[in-house]
C-alpha cells in the first residue's frame, strides 16, 4: 500500500486510533471536572443558572464518554494484535499498569456514572454531588495510571530483563519513572486548557447569534478565567517538561530543534523555521535567533544542546515530522495564552460579551486545544522513534508478523468505520452544543432528592428537541 511496509502500516494503524481516541478522553476529564465545580457553586449559591449549565454539559459529557469507551477498547486489542512482540517483551509491567486503571479508574467511574446522569431526583443532592466528584476523580486516576505506563516506555527504570522479557523489581519506580511527574501534569492540563476553549466557543458561538443570558455568560467567563490563568502555567509546565526530556532523550529535543551538530563552543541558536531534511542530515531554510536555544533549553546563554549528528542514523527521531508539530504546539499555546489576556482586558472595559472580533476568535479557537494535544502527543510519540521502549526495544522488533495486505485491510477498514460511528456521534455531540442550555429562571431551587419533581436530567434524549429547534431557526432565519 503506496509502498509502505507492513510495520509501517502497523505505526500508522496504532496512530489514526489512539489520535481519534485521545481527544474523548481529554473531554471527558475538563468536563467532569467542571461538572464537579458547576454543581458545587450551585449548591453554595443556589444560583439556577450553574443547575442550568449542569444539565446542559452532561449530555455532552455523556456522549463523549461513550465515544471515549467504544474507542480504547479498540487499543486494548491491537497491543495483542499488531504489537505482540511488544506484549511479550513489557506485558509484565504495561499490562498491571493498565488493569490498575481498570481496577481503580474504570470501575469508579462506571460505578457512579449513572447516578450522576440520571440520578438527579432520585437521590439527594449530596449524594448526587459526591457522584459527579468521584466520575470527576476517576478522569484523573485514569489518566494516571496510563501516563504511568506510557512514560515508562520512555524512562523506562524499576526493571531487570530476565529471559528476554522485562520484570518489574520496584513499582515504585516503575510508576513514579523520571518523565512521569512532567508529562502527567501536561497532559491534565492540556485536558483542562481544551475544555476551557470548547466551552468558550460554544458560548461565542451563542453570543454571536444573538443568543444572550446569563447562563450563556457564565460559560465563557468561566472558560476564559480558566484559559487566563491556566495556559500560562501550561506553558511553564512544558518548559519544565523539556528540560526533562533533554536529560532522558536528547534525541528527541535535537529533532525537535532541527539541530544537526555544534560549531565548536558556540552556543545553540533557536530555529524558528525551517525545513529538516533526513537524507542531507541539514534543516533548509533555518531562519534562526542567535544564542536563544540554549537559553530556552539550557536556561544559560553558553551551554550547547546535543546535535542529531552526535547519534546514529538509526537511532534519530523524524526530525521533519516533530519540529514542525512541536512548532504548531507552541504556536496554539501561546494563542491560547493572547486569548486569556484579551478577555481579562475586555473584562475590565466591561465588554467582555459583546466585543464581536473577540468572540469570534473565542469561537475559532475552540478545536485549538485538541489540536495543540494532537499535535504535543504526535512530538512526544514519533520522538521515541526508533524505540518503543526507550534504549530496550526497537518499534522495528515489537511488531506482529503480518503481511501488507493484512495491514492495509484492516486500516482501510479502521478509517471508514471511524468516520461513520465517531463522525455521527461527533455530529449528535455538536447538535447539542448548538441547542444550547434551557435556562429556568426563578424556578424553585429547594427540588433535587428522592421523590422531588423536577424536569430530569436526560443526558442522552436531547435529539428530537435539537432537531426541532434547528428546523424552528431555520424557518426563521427563511422568513
């Protein structure tokens, strides 16, 4: 297939599905947690509009859960069938790694999951509350335990290789691996920062239509508070994460950097363009600022970061790929970072809402979050190449025997099969978003416990009623 090999095929298999997978995954942990706050704050002030917004994102959060679930199952199986290899040699640690996310993260959200999308007035409000705080906790043990298991194929310690196959002797430092902290703490971030924006443009998208109260307000103050102050420090975690990966895969960051080797004491310039060529071992059209590599990555203005020269051929990362993902990464990070610091302005002059320029980079940027994880994701990954477990495996050593034409098969099949099921259920996402959420103003707020009335939180019934509502703006809007 377009002359692709089979382990070829393999890697771009294993890409497409984890891509489609972990943007859910990304959703469903700022969701849930912002289900968590939204409850909460609705509970201490019993302002309607927080109960209002509630309902609203759990059918999305609903929705996208499942999509999150049906999507991992899929990876789950391709560990045995295309990278058997790999299971043979590291299943003794990636395989606890993820039943403890199963054991832990899984059965605690499962557990609690249908309290809190249909327990509403069923049980009582503490209750209920306690419910979406623990879906909210076991997003973020979920994410712990498969950040444990994927960073330690790239700081892999805690292990002896007995047999050929590697044994855990210190899960400790299994679990708590050098790059593990760092990518962690990005990576929930990165969850948070793409919500923050989802959300945000979802209330843009309202504002701009004309579609102004306050529980279409209290969503995009609240995601551009979380965007100001939170895409900073974002930003400062993933310098803290490059200096890590510095020290643990050099490679990695000389790829990124497009840096082919030293010109004696010299210190390394930053490249912010340009185009790195793997056969002529050069990166053309470097555009480049004198002394700022070291100083971004060495954080001194003399020290020089390791060359791609330095390493084999055969051990260097694709190095066109990565620096310009990383570059995209950044660029959408420091976009998001504007962002914040225009709304604070906006809100000081008190136009936060109706400034149209504004809102409608608010509602641009909505997928910016999803990108910039796609994006830092792809960095991370395909600058672990050639290694799937750094310095111990080679990709080239943990694939399944399979033939081209298998491969092509079954990734042809992948790619329609993923558009249909997650394009639908993309759009049945999206049609809520755009039906936007039912506000009860002065409606009584003592309801919500066993026995109480109270329209019931349908997280899955919203269909029906969006369609109609898009026909009633349509036959408007043709009037």
């Amino acid at each position: 297939m377009f002359g692709l090999e089979a382990l070829d095929l393999a890697r771009i298999q294993f890409a497409f599905t984890v891509s489609f997978h972990i943007l859910f995954p990304a959703i469903t942990i700022g969701l849930a947690s912002f289900l968590a706050v939204l409850e909460g704050l609705w509970l201490k002030t019993h302002d309607n509009t927080y109960r209002d917004l509630y309902h609203f994102w759990s059918k999305i959060f609903a929705v996208n859960f499942g999509m999150g679930v049906v999507s991992g199952l899929v990876m789950a199986y391709e560990f045995g069938t295309n990278w058997s290899r790999f299971s043979d040699f590291a299943g003794a640690i990636t395989g606890p790694l993820l039943t403890y996310e199963v054991l832990t993260a899984f059965f605690l959200e499962a557990g609690f999951l249908g309290v809190m999308l249909f327990g509403w007035n069923r049980v009582g409000r503490g209750l209920h509350f306690f419910s979406t705080v623990m879906v909210a906790v076991g997003t973020l043990i979920s994410t712990f335990w498969i950040l444990a298991s994927n960073s330690w194929m790239h700081t892999p310690q805690g292990y002896e290789i007995v047999d050929g196959r590697v044994i855990p002797v210190d899960w400790f430092a299994v679990i708590f691996n050098p790059s593990f902290p760092y990518r962690l703490t990005h990576m929930a971030i990165a969850a948070f920062v793409a919500t923050a924006f989802f959300v945000g443009a979802s209330a843009a998208w309202h504002l701009l239509r004309g579609r102004d109260n306050p529980a279409i307000r209290r969503m995009l103050s609240m995601a551009m508070w979380m965007a100001l102050i939170v895409a900073p420090i974002q930003a400062m975690v993933g310098d803290a994460h490059g200096l890590n990966t510095l020290e643990h895969q050099p490679a990695k960051i000389a790829a990124i950097e497009g840096h082919w080797e030293n010109v004696g004491d010299e210190p390394t310039p930053l490249i912010l363009f340009g185009w790195p060529d793997m056969k002529e071992e050069r990166t053309k059209y470097a555009v480049e600022i004198p002394y700022l590599g070291s100083l971004i990555l060495t954080h001194s203005l003399d020290k020089q970061i390791p060359a791609l020269k330095s390493f084999p051929p055969e051990d260097r990362p694709n190095s066109t790929i990565i620096f310009w993902s990383f570059r995209i990464m950044v660029a959408l990070g420091l976009l998001m970072i504007a962002t914040g610091l225009w709304s604070a302005w906006l809100r000081w002059r008190g136009n936060l809402y109706s400034n149209r320029l504004f809102l409608t980079l608010v509602m641009c940027m909505g997928p910016s979050g999803l990108i910039a994880l796609l994006a830092g994701w792809f960095t991370t990954e395909i600058g672990r190449q050639p290694w799937v477990v750094y310095g111990l495996m080679r990709t080239a050593n943990a694939s399944s025997n399979h033939s081209v034409e298998q491969m092509s098969l079954t990734l042809v099949l992948f790619v329609v099969v993923y558009f249909m099921l997650f394009g639908a259920g993309f759009g049945y996402m999206m049609r809520l978003v755009r039906k936007g959420p039912k506000t009860h103003e002065g409606a009584d707020t003592t309801h919500g416990g066993p026995g109480q009335k109270r329209t019931p939180a349908r997280p899955l019934s919203a269909a029906d009623e969006s369609s109609t509502d898009d026909r009633k703006d349509r036959l408007t809007e043709g009037n």
